[in-house]
C-alpha cells in the first residue's frame, strides 16, 4: 500500500489468519480485548471468525464487528492529515470500492466524539 499499489486478498490472508488468532486465543481465555482492523468485506470478517458458519452465528457470540461510518470526504480530509502513514491517500477509493456492509455490523457515527461514540457503542452492544 505504501507504494500506492492496493492490498489483493492473497495479501491479506497471513495478515488476517495472525489476528484470528489473537481473536480466538483471547475468546478461548474469556479475556476481553478491542482489534481495530479494517476488515472491509464479509470474507475477511468470516476468516476472523474461523469460517462461515462462525459468521453466520455471530449473533450468538462473544465477538462484534463496527463500522465506523465516515463520509469519503471527511475520510479523505483525515487522510489528508496524516504524516508517515503507510497508506496514501490515493487509495482511498480502492478502499471503499471493496467494503461490504452486512446486517451483523454494529454501525458508529465516526464524526461524532469519542464519547458519544464509546455510549452509542455501549447501547448497541447492550441491546
């Protein structure tokens, strides 16, 4: 990315299996934690979950994906801030061309404080 070439999937992967990982050793242990990534399609949701079915299950699990919903100009506005930063802003498009909303996402208002997003997430999670 940083040459301003976007990710294909059979770049992702490793990346993707080393963060199920980390997410199914700390549901394995009952531990909380918090990944930010930017798992843009359904694929790559389901790969963090262990598969499909996994997925297709989330409702009854302990694990919740959140989409941070930004417009593209504001998006590209941060971007645009941003210094030594692996991603160039030329990508951007790329980025949102492959994401992929489902109805498992938890959906944030990302232009809204941190706290009014920290209690909009509480509610959602609480629901």
């Amino acid at each position: 990315m940083s040459s301003g070439v976007p990710l294909e999937d059979a770049d992702r992967w490793p990346w993707l299996d080393a963060l199920a990982l980390v997410v199914n050793t700390h549901r394995a242990t009952g531990e909380a934690a918090v990944l930010s990534c930017s798992a843009l399609r359904r694929v790559y949701r389901e790969r963090l979950m262990g598969g499909a079915h996994a997925y297709e299950d989330l409702d009854k699990s302990d694990v919740r994906f959140v989409h941070l919903r930004v417009s593209p100009h504001a998006l590209a506005a941060r971007l645009a801030t941003r210094t030594d930063h692996f991603m160039p802003p030329a990508l951007l498009q790329s980025q949102l061309d492959t994401l992929e909303l489902d109805d498992s996402l938890l959906q944030l208002d990302a232009e809204a404080s941190a706290e009014a997003m920290l209690r909009e997430l509480h509610a959602l999670v609480e629901s």
